[in-house]
C-alpha cells in the first residue's frame, strides 16, 4: 500500500456526492450506473503502476467487474489494496454551528470485521475542520475530532486494517494561506497527541491530511509556496514513524494538485523527509473521467486512458527519483542533439566525393528510421494508452500540418545534401527554421521519455539518423553562404541547442497540462520529415546513381562548397556552382557573348534548347558548373570536365566564358582559380586548358598568373567567322603544387 511512485485512488464518494458528480455529465445516479463506473476505474489497464490501493464505497465491495470478481478481488489479483470508507457523514456540533463532527463509531467494529471479509484491507475516516473565527464550537470540533480519529484508528488495528486518518480544513473562505497552516498545525497536534493516547501504532497509520492553502475567496499560491508552508507544518507535527502521508486534492483542479505534490516532493528531498508524500486523490483523478466517459459505453477506453494518464502524472510527481532520471533524460538528449550539429564540420575534412558517397545511405536511414519510429513505436503506444483513435488521427495530421507550415512560412526546405542557394538572407532563415524544428522536436521527444523512457530513446534515436545528414547539409550552405567555418559552427550548434531547450519547457509543463498528445503530434512531424523531404530526395537520387550503374551520369551535387567572394572596382562579385534554376538567366547571359567570341567554343550557345538541356540535366560528376554573379546576374561561367576513361581519370580540362561588359576584372582568373580547388578536392592531378593562341590573350595571362603553363600549340584549329585560321595553345596545371590565391577575396 505504501510504495514509492504510487498513490491511493479515492473512489468512495457517498451516494449524494457522486449523485451530483453524476448530474454534472447529465447521468442519473443508480445502482447500475455507480456499479458501471466503479467497474470502469477497477478494469484501467496498468492501474496498478500507479496506484496502490483503492478507497471504495460501502455498496462497492459487492459489486462485479465484467469476469464477475468483485470489484475488491479483481484490485486484490492486480497487486492493488482495496479499503473501504467507514464514516457515516458529518453532523453539526450544534444546530446553528458550522462546524461539524463526523459519526459512525457505533457498531464500528462490527463493521469493520465484515468489510475485511469482503476483502477490504484498509479503511478511510474523514473529520472536516472549517477556518473561521476560535469559538467554542470550533475547541469541541478540534478536540472531538481528534478523539474520533483516535478511536476509529485504535479499532481498525483490533480489526487487523490499516486506517488512513484523515483531518481535513476546508479551503472554503476567504483566509490567508498562513491562516491555514495554523488551523493546520492545531488540528495535527490535537490527532496526533489522541492517537498516542489511544496507543495506535503510528507505524501501521497513513496520514490523509490537506495541503495547506490560501481560502478560495483569496487566490492561488505558487506550488513552492504551498510546498514551503505543507512541510513546515509536517515537520512541526507528524511523527517519522508514519509511514506515508497521502495527501487529499481538497478543492484543487487536477492540475493544480499534481504540480502542487510534484513541489512538494521536491521540496521534501533537501531535509530528506522521513515519510512517503503521496496523493489519495477522488476528483483530482476522477474529473477528467468523468468528462470523458459521459456515461456512454463507447467512452469507455477514452475514460480509462484519461484515468491512467492523471494516475502517471500524480505517480510521477511521487517518484521524484523516477522524474529526475526523466529530466537527466530530457537533458542528455538534448545535449547529444545539439552535439549533433557539430557534425557539419566534417565536411571541412573530408573529400566532397566521400562525403557525397555518404550522404545518400544516411538520408535513406533517417527517412526509414523516421517513418518507422512513428508507424512502428509511437502511433502503437499511442494507441497502447486508451487514446482516441480519432483524436490521434486528428493530433498526427496536426502535427504533419504544422512542419508543412513551417517550411512554407519559412521559404524552408531540409537541406540534406550539400547543394545550396546563392542568397546568403536564406542562410538565416535556415538557422530560424532549425532553431524551431529542433525546438518542436524537443517538446515530441519530452512528452515520449516522460510517458515512457523506452519510447523516448527509439523516438530520439529516429530523431538524431534524420539530423545527421541534415546538419551536414545546413553546415555547407552557411559555408557557400559567406559565414566562416567557426561562425557557421557555433551557430549551427546554437540552433540545435533549441531541441533542449523544448525539453525543458515539456519537462516544466508535464505536471500542469496533459503531454500524451505529443506522441501522436511527434509521429506526424516523423512522418512528414521521412515522407515529404526524405523519401522524395532518396527516390531522386537513387534513380541517378542506377543510371551511374551502367553509363555513369550520376549527378552529385557539390559538397561543403565554400563561398568566393571577389571584390571588383568596388562591387561584389560572388561565384557559386550553378543550378538547374539557373537554366533562363545562362541564356540571357551567352546571349550576351558576342558571336565572335561564340566561334571558339564548343557547344553551340545561341541555341536555346542546348543550354536549357544542360542546366535541366546537371551532371556534377562529369561537369562540375561555376557562376559568377553581381547582383544576381551572371556575368562569367566556367566549368570543369572530368576524363573519366581509365587513362585519363587523374585530367581534367577546364573552360572559361565571361561577359564582355566584365573583362579585364579578373572574374575569369577567380574563376579559374576555383575551378582548378575543385579539381584538387577530387583528387585530380592535372587540369588542362585550350584556348585560341593569338585571339585570346586576357585568358592566357589570366592562366599563366595561377600557374598554368603551354605544353602544346597545335595549328589551325580554330576559325573565326571571317574563315581566319588560329592555332590552339593548350596550358596545363598540376594541382598538387602551391598556386596563387584569388584575385582581391574579402
């Protein structure tokens, strides 16, 4: 009866109380309906992990649950203690008194040996105290009670049951909260001194007492305040004999009494209280089921969740070492996630191939993980726990809604490969769009260690395979979008730090609103990241790698690629690969190139089919496409061709094309100057470049300043639109040597 983490279920209102508890839902109180409910509280599945006994009412020890055990042998067979309530109500201590006494000594042991025959092993006596003005009604209310009590106790014990003694004052009034906690304190001696007269055994009692609470006329106090007065009243007044001290909602909603016993125990573990300060709470966890179940059988599951539910959050507000491992939880979760975004830094090291190797096999992990987690573990706990199958349904696409909305809002989309927009503005709303993902995250993957700590890990675990290749991803687009390496780094880690924090706003919140709805709400986000992101950017890529299977066009994107920023005649040239929605504004950029300049290269560039097919089928492990930009217009071009026959796979050629307005700029040399980075980062050791020998001087100087050398010049290969023949000098490069960096980077 007395366990750390469980409580006591007060379902022994008489028959006028739960008359009226029953008007409240619009349901008729008989026989049949208090047999149905009491039946439905006694069947909740995984009760007893929570609760350890149950106080019935007198007529409840009769009746059958659906195996036809009564309601007694059926808690008995799941490990929880039935007792019974054994006062028979109060009566005024005088005819215009308010306060009262309660009764039902008389043939009280007779009583009791027949309750305990019945099967009931415990027993419950209820004296109320009002605060109000010390009359003498008041004295004879505080004494007298205390003697009651004391009787009842000594006489369970002849009858073999352990009493719950409970002396409650009432929160009716409009007193302050230190008016309480002296009534409180009166009351608690006065008991304590009758039931040491009466030589009850304080080790085989449990205390029922109220928690000590401004009057209802006055306002709310803080949980720590009202921890802070509880205990300074037990301290002062109730032996370390007593075993537990199960405290009573008394006029508290079912919240305010869960977040009040939670600050109590925490409280109680600086001064490491002698007793167990549990609950035994009546509507505190019976108000949500009554609301759900309305008397109506197909309610039935709903209102046995809700049962469970407050019964785990009440539990967990016992088990104070219990919610601590959940919070260390909570926090080492949210410390390893945010660790995660380190992981972006690993593009620094290693080789763009490699990493693009990689990242494929890690999106299609996460997306499966993802997917998995929420159809596989999450939904079925969800649904393990009694919860509406329309509500879930309703909670999952509501979470599903809220990601889409998100990335909608924010011009967002996960960035799982490396390839990046030319904006840097959208590298911030990257860092935003993380930091409330992670913060969503964060609050899901709470609600699932604080309902189940297993369920919490497999959810983490889907969690972190989805933030691994993302991370990757957001960390190369800061690079490409003109952060530093340790900028880019710290506040990638910075926005992942948001998914503790969303733990730790569920953690505080757990106590005072229902978190089961972020299970479902969690899986919806699963399912859209794994569905909407993931499995489409999976289905793409996979595609090109089994055509790469057979004539080798795999398309890679480019990884990690840091921006270049070139400062010309006080303008900001910026130079990035190209994309397929660069395909309109390439047209209008070789529409710019004269047709002079058109004759010396290869492809025909004043078709537009030609250059639409190229931007629409980007191959970046053939030809790997650079821009260079100022304010957004293309103003240069230049690609790197890789040989891939088995001879020639270490060359590669590369090509330059610059708008006639930006020449003599030096664009072209800082063109050339990434192009041949890229061929070092894959692992090239050569890079070739052809041009026309006597009409092409700009680009030759620009060549020769990075290091590039002639090796060849092979006559008559070009002719100009006039029929003029020019001779093809062809420079070379060998990448593994040291080269001259950028013209004027900032």
């Amino acid at each position: 009866m007395v366990q750390s983490g469980k409580g006591i279920l007060a379902a022994d209102e008489s028959l006028p109380t739960i008359a009226r508890r029953f008007a409240g839902i619009g349901l008729e109180s008989s026989e049949q309906t208090r047999r149905d409910y009491r039946a439905l509280l006694a069947e909740t599945d995984d009760l007893e992990r929570h609760v350890s006994g149950v106080i019935l009412f007198e007529e409840t020890l009769d009746h059958k649950v659906s195996d036809g055990q009564t309601i007694p042998h059926a808690l008995q067979a799941r490990g929880i203690v039935p007792g019974v309530k054994v006062d028979k109500g109060t009566i005024p201590v005088s005819p215009s008194s308010v306060h009262k006494l309660t009764q039902g000594l008389d043939g009280l042991a007779e009583r009791l040996s027949g309750y305990r025959e019945q099967g009931a092993r415990f027993a419950k006596w209820r004296n109320v105290y009002r605060v109000g003005a010390s009359d003498a009604d008041y004295k004879v209310t505080v004494n007298m009670g205390a003697e009651i009590l004391a009787r009842y106790a000594a006489l369970c014990h002849q009858q073999d049951l352990v009493p719950i003694v409970e002396p409650e004052v009432l929160m009716d009034g409009a007193h302050e909260i230190e008016h309480c906690a002296a009534v409180t304190l009166e009351v608690q001696h006065a008991v304590f001194q009758a039931l040491y007269r009466h030589n009850v055994d304080l080790r085989y009692i449990v205390l029922k007492p109220n928690m000590i609470l401004p009057g209802e006329g006055v306002g709310k106090a803080s949980p720590d305040r009202v921890a802070e007065a509880t205990l300074q009243v037990l301290m002062q007044t109730v032996p370390a004999a007593v075993p537990s001290i199960n405290f009573l909602s008394g006029g508290q909603t079912d919240l305010e009494a869960t977040a009040n016993l939670q600050a109590i125990n925490q409280a109680a573990r600086s001064f490491t209280a002698p007793w167990l300060l549990s609950f035994s709470y009546g509507r505190a966890l019976q108000a949500p089921v009554l609301k759900a179940w309305q008397g109506r059988p197909e309610n039935v599951a709903v209102a046995k969740a809700e049962l469970l539910h407050r019964a785990a959050m009440n539990g967990g507000a016992v088990a104070v070492d219990k919610r601590v491992s959940e919070l260390e939880w909570i926090v080492l979760g949210g410390v390893l996630m945010s660790g995660i975004a380190m992981v972006g830094s690993v593009t620094l090291v290693l080789k763009p191939a490699t990493l693009d190797r990689l990242l494929l096999p890690l999106v299609a992990f996460a997306a499966g993980s993802l997917i998995g987690g929420a159809f596989f573990h999450m939904l079925p706990a969800a649904l393990e726990a009694g919860s509406d199958g329309l509500a879930i349904g309703i909670l999952v696409v509501a979470g599903f809604s809220a990601f889409f909305i998100l990335e909608q809002f924010l011009h967002w989309r996960h960035c799982h490969r490396t390839q990046s927009d030319r904006r840097q503005p959208l590298t911030y709303l990257i860092l935003i769009g993380d930091g409330l993902h992670n913060f969503l995250g964060g609050l899901a993957i709470a609600g699932t260690f604080l309902i189940d700590v297993r369920l919490g890990i497999t959810t983490w675990l889907a969690a972190a395979a989805h933030e691994i290749p993302q991370e990757l991803g957001d960390f190369g687009v800061l690079i490409h979008g003109g952060w530093s390496k340790s900028s880019a780094l710290l506040f990638n880690v910075l926005s992942g730090s948001t998914f503790l924090l969303g733990g730790l706003v569920t953690y505080a919140l757990s106590t005072q609103v229902d978190i089961s709805w972020l299970i479902p709400f969690a899986a919806g986000n699963f399912i859209y990241i794994g569905a909407s992101d993931l499995v489409p950017e999976v289905n793409k890529h996979g595609e090109v790698m089994d055509k790469d299977m057979n004539n080798d066009t795999t398309v890679y994107p480019l990884a990690g690629f840091p921006a270049l920023h070139l400062a010309v005649d006080g303008d900001r040239i910026d130079i990035r690969p190209m994309l397929p929605s660069d395909g309109a504004a390439l047209q209008q950029f070789f529409q710019r190139i004269s047709e002079q300049d058109r004759y010396y290269l290869r492809d025909d560039i004043a078709d537009p089919e030609v250059v639409a097919n190229w931007a629409e089928n980007l191959n970046y492990n053939r030809v790997i496409p650079l821009l260079a930009l100022h304010d957004e217009r293309i103003v240069g071009e230049g690609t790197l061709h890789r040989r891939h026959a088995a001879a020639r796979r270490h060359v590669g050629e590369v090509r330059i094309t610059i708008d006639p307005q930006y020449r003599d700029k030096a664009i072209g040399r800082g063109l050339l100057h990434k192009l041949v980075e890229v061929a070092k980062e894959r692992d090239l050791e050569s890079v070739l470049f052809e041009i026309a020998a006597d009409a092409e001087e700009p680009a030759r100087q620009a060549a020769a300043v990075i290091g590039f050398v002639p090796v060849a010049q092979i006559p008559d290969q070009f002719r100009d639109a006039d029929g003029t023949a020019h001779d093809s000098l062809i420079m070379c490069l060998n990448v593994r040597q040291e080269f001259p960096p950028p013209p004027s980077i900032f």
